[in-house]
C-alpha cells in the first residue's frame, strides 16, 4: 500500500521531481534521488523543508543540531543553512535558552507567533503523567538533560544485574516537571497495570497534583 502511494506521488508529479534533482541536492536528504526520499513541501518537490519543519513542530524551540537530530535524515550543516535561510526570510527568530545546569545559554530557534501561542495553552494540569521514552521531549537524551537536568535512558538492552533503574523506566510529569521514574506494567487479560518500583528525583519537591 505505502510502495503504490509512493508510485502514485512520483507518476502525478514526475516532472516536479525531475527538476529538482536537475536543480541540486539542496532540498534532498544529502541529495539521494531515492524514491522514498522525495515528497511534496507546501506543493513543490523537496525534503528539507518538511524535515526541519516538522522536527521544530514537535520539539517548539530547537538548535538547528536538535533539528538535523530529529529525524537522523538531515545533515548538521544542511539543517544549519535552512535556519540561516528561514531567519532571513522571517520564517524563524534566533533566541537563547538557558540551560538547566547552568551553562551559557544556547542559541536556537522558534516561529515568531510562539509566544502569542503559548499565551493561550491552558495551564499545564497538576496529575501526574508517565511520558513515552520517544516522546519529543524525552528522545534527544542530551536535550532533556540540557533543559531539564534530568539524565535518561531505556536500559532494556542493559543487563539486569547493571541496571540502575529497571527494564523499562517511565518519566513522570507533574505540572511541567519531571519529578519521578516509574517502572510498571500492564496486565491486560486483569485490566491491572502494576507499579513495580517509584523512584522520586533527588531535590525535587512534589507538588499538590
């Protein structure tokens, strides 16, 4: 089914496709004319533009590292000159971030109505949230530290007797702070999910949720 969407995409819009890749491999992932490389950005040929994009879309604010981190598909440099191109073009404004461990703060980028939107995000509730190790926050391993002070990581492949925490360890989210791991599990013939281990972060004072 994706294999004849695929074919579809290129038969409709061969041409497009033919000549962006006779114009350079700037809009392609490190120029590869595959297939499964191509698609369509606002209605023109390219990869580039929807990678970064997408990536600034789930993560809000980003260095163009984090950007190129995102998908793994675009190279540094490649995510850094679309940054340089979008700020020019008023698409992006350069800001800098603090860091939770108290390092110079990093530039990195955002979409100028951010503010305006966080203005209208409702209160972020007082209940505590297990997070998905892949959720955006959490998937940039060095990000989360950066910005949360908070050190992650699956042990899964870890042996048992090394581990540090357990097989598969949740964040867990109170308002907007990680204030625990958690390890559970879900038996769904009981429709029971069990906590097997809590483990509250060190200097981190929880709140009424």
């Amino acid at each position: 089914e994706a294999f004849h969407a695929m074919a579809e995409l290129y038969t409709q819009h061969g041409a497009a496709f033919a000549e962006r890749l006779a114009a350079g491999p700037q809009t392609l992932v490190h120029g590869d004319p595959h297939l499964g490389q191509l698609c369509l950005d606002g209605g023109t040929v390219g990869f580039l533009d929807w990678a970064c994009k997408s990536a600034l879309d789930r993560l809000g604010i980003a260095t163009s590292g984090e950007l190129s981190a995102f998908w793994s598909s675009v190279r540094p440099d490649e995510a850094g000159v679309w940054c340089r191109n979008e700020v020019a073009a008023g698409r992006l404004q350069e800001v800098f971030v603090e860091s939770a461990d108290g390092a110079a703060p990093r530039k990195a980028f955002v979409r100028p109505d951010l503010r305006a939107g966080l203005s209208t995000l409702p209160e972020a509730p007082g209940r505590l949230r297990a997070l998905s190790p892949f959720d955006p926050v959490i998937r940039d391993r060095k990000r989360l530290g950066r910005l949360f002070g908070f050190d992650y990581r699956i042990e899964v492949f870890v042996p048992e007797a090394l581990r540090r925490y357990g097989y598969y360890v949740f964040p867990v989210l109170e308002g907007d702070r990680i204030v625990a791991r958690v390890d559970m599990k879900a038996f769904r013939d009981a429709d029971v999910l069990r906590v097997r281990a809590l483990w509250p972060e060190v200097g981190v004072r929880w709140g009424k949720g």
